[in-house]
C-alpha cells in the first residue's frame, strides 16, 4: 500500500475529486473491519472492494486507522480512507474509529466523493455514521451483516448469567441499523432467517461471501511442498484454518485426537493467531498429545491454498458461523470437512463430510476417524465438495451486488 498524506481536518483524509471513474460506478464501502485485520469480514470485505475495482468501478473504502492517525491509502485499485481510531478495549487486535464527530466526517467524505451507493458491512461505528450520512445526503445504502453476538461475548467478558439479555439488546440495534438500509443481505439463506427471528422485518437477501476458485482449488502435486514449508511431519492431517478463540469450541478438536489416535497416525494443524493459543497448547500438554498439535500462526493471504494443500480433511468446530469462508476454501481445495451441526454449517456439508452434535467430541473423534481411514471415502467427499464449492463462486457474488447497486441506483434517479 501506498500511504498519501494529503488530508483536510485532523480526522478525516480528504476526500478528493468527485470526478467519476471512466468504468462502472462509484461504490462507498464502510466497515469497522479491514486488513490487516485478521476475521472473516475483514477478508470478504477486501476481496469485495478489490473485486469490484477489477470490474470497472470506482471504489473507495472507509474504515479505522490500524495505526491511529488518519490518512488515505490506495491497495491496487481501491482508494482505503483511514479514520482516526482508538483500541477496542474488548479485543486485544483491533482498533475502533473514534465516534467523536464521525457523522460530520463521514458526510464530508460522501459530500466529497457523491457515491452512487454505499454499502455498510455491519451496525457498528463506521457503518452506522455511513448510514447516517448516506440518508442525509440521499444515496442509496446496501447493508450487509456478519455479525453476530457469540463472536464478541468472550471479548466482552459478558457473564453466562447476562448473555441472553445481551443477545436481544445486540440484536434489536442490527435491526435499528439496518432498517435504514435499502437493500440487506447476509452470506446465507439460515443468517437471513436468523435476522428475522432476532426482529429485523425487513427483506433480507442471501449472498455468498464467495471464493476464488481459480486460487483456491486440489493441489495434490504440492502435498509434499507444503508440508515442508510449513515443518510438517508427512502424516495424515485434520486441518483448522481461523482465529484461536472461545467460540471456534477448538478445545473439543484437541481432545478428540487421543481417540482417533487409537486407530490412525494423525496430527491436528491450527493456521491462525487468537487469544485461546495458550490455553490449547496446555490442553494439548495435559492430554499428553502435544507433539501432534502443530500451530502454524498467522498464515498470509497468498499461502492459504499451499495451507489446504498440507491436510486430509478439514474440521471446523465452530458454533457461529454465518457462512464460513474457510470451510468454503477447504471444500474447493477437494478437503472432506467435519463441522459441527450449528448454525450455517450443516448447508455446507452433504455428501462432502459429515457433522456431529456441538461439543460431542467422541462423535467427531469417529467422523475424523472414518474419514481418514477411508481412502475411497475421502476421494468421494472431496469430490462432492468441490460440487458445493462451485455455486460459492466469488464472480457470481460480484455480479449480483453489481447488479443490486444498479437497481438502486436506478431507483434512485427515477425517484
């Protein structure tokens, strides 16, 4: 990334020319998350932007300074705005944009730039001071949810006892947030049943996060590099690829491993950094299989398919996620999945793996166990997943924001 210091308040980058792009439209996109944070809507929200930007339109993001100090930035094609951004106190990564003025910030930005629409990736602080200043300055607002409660509970240290009353008050400000949205999605047909039974009444549309099927796809040939690049014995593997945190339930991978350590040689791979590290390593000590858990650590963007190509199948223990991108990544890289019977992840498996009871760890011990044991199994599931993973084609999910941004914008001038 290039950094330009061009700026015209304390707070805000300048927004620059309002000249339009000779392609496409011009699309504001505001998020409280985006690299180098490491989650699932920070990645899909990069791959958005840069999508769209390969597609012809002008894009601009508007999301928190990772350093703190503003500034504007472009990654390729993508013009990043960095607002002023203070620590989250609840996470021990990441920062948040400080809510001081940012409605008058972000109506400067959007006055300044006259996007044909804007799409907010979730209620928190940018998204909802873009909605804000969107409404007022009359361009149309697409909105988008990966959020939900069980992801910030364990930052907040919100007590078992108050998590129920916690869900609702979480939930009734999505809705709040939302309802001021033209157009709202979320990645799956269940998260979009989840929002309406939490309260929002509106229309909700599911749309794929979307993968790169050209990167991510069976690379048998770099079996061997892979495990060399990472330090990884050669024996059958159960792969995790996430964040290390309460919600991901990686405690019960771990302790299914002695289990299917009774039948085959395998060892557990974790890819990713979080706050629960420690705590699995000394469970994986006190369990006597510390030598067959490996912890690769932050693994970049552009290493993630050499990551599949190391493992024999993939688990994801996980109990909220609203799609799971890196299941998706796994199912095309031809990897057999083992996932628990929660929330989107059962419309992720059929015929590809199999799913087991939340927290039933001798249920997934013999899942991981028939599928390593099976070689014929884990072709057949393999291939089948490559079959789901086809329709999660990240140029379909493009194409169809491309197309809702059309039809609003549309709207928006016969109106």
């Amino acid at each position: 990334m290039t950094a330009m210091p061009t700026m015209n308040s304390p707070d805000t980058p300048d927004a620059g020319p309002a000249s339009l792009a000779p392609m496409g439209r011009r699309v504001l996109i505001a998020t409280d998350t985006y690299p180098p944070d490491v989650n699932g809507a920070a990645y899909f929200t990069h791959r958005l932007a840069a999508g769209l930007a390969e597609r012809g339109n002008d894009v601009h993001v508007v999301c928190a300074s990772e350093q703190g100090p503003p500034r504007i930035e472009t990654a390729g094609d993508v013009t990043v705005h960095r607002l002023r951004s203070a620590p989250l106190l609840v996470h021990p990564t990441m920062r948040v944009a400080v809510p001081a003025g940012l409605g008058r910030t972000m109506s400067r930005l959007i006055q300044g730039l006259r996007p044909d629409v804007v799409h907010i990736q979730g209620h928190f602080v940018v998204g909802r001071a873009a909605v804000g200043a969107a409404r007022r300055a009359g361009r149309p607002v697409v909105a988008t949810n990966h959020f939900m409660p069980d992801n910030l509970f364990p930052f907040a240290r919100v007590p078992a006892r108050l998590r129920d009353v916690a869900d609702r008050m979480a939930w009734r400000d999505v809705a709040r947030v939302f309802s001021r949205a033209d157009h709202v999605t979320t990645p799956t047909k269940i998260a979009a049943e989840l929002l309406a039974a939490k309260g929002f009444t509106g229309v909700v549309e599911a749309v794929s996060c979307g993968i790169d099927l050209d990167r991510f796809r069976p690379r048998p040939w770099d079996r061997i590099r892979a495990r060399e690049r990472f330090g990884l014995p050669d024996l059958p593997t159960v792969l995790f690829v996430g964040r290390l945190d309460e919600e991901k339930r990686l405690d019960d991978l771990i302790l299914a491993l002695p289990q299917v350590l009774n039948h085959v040689e395998v060892q557990v791979v974790l890819a990713g950094t979080g706050g629960r590290r420690a705590a699995l390593e000394r469970l994986a000590s006190r369990i006597g299989a510390r030598e067959r858990v490996r912890f690769l650590g932050f693994v970049p963007d552009a290493d993630l398919p050499l990551v599949y190509a190391a493992a024999d199948v993939f688990a994801m223990p996980g109990i909220a996620e609203l799609q799971s991108i890196a299941t998706l990544e796994a199912m095309a890289s031809g990897l057999p999945v083992v996932a628990a019977d929660a929330m989107a992840l059962p419309h992720l498996v059929d015929g590809n793996g199999h799913l087991y009871p939340p927290g039933d760890v001798r249920a997934m011990a013999r899942q991981l166990t028939a599928i390593l044991t099976g070689s014929g199994l884990r072709a057949a599931m393999g291939r089948a997943g490559l079959a789901l993973a086809a329709s999660h084609d990240h140029r379909l999910s493009l194409a169809r924001f491309e197309e809702i941004y059309e039809e609003l914008t549309t709207r928006s001038v016969q109106a």
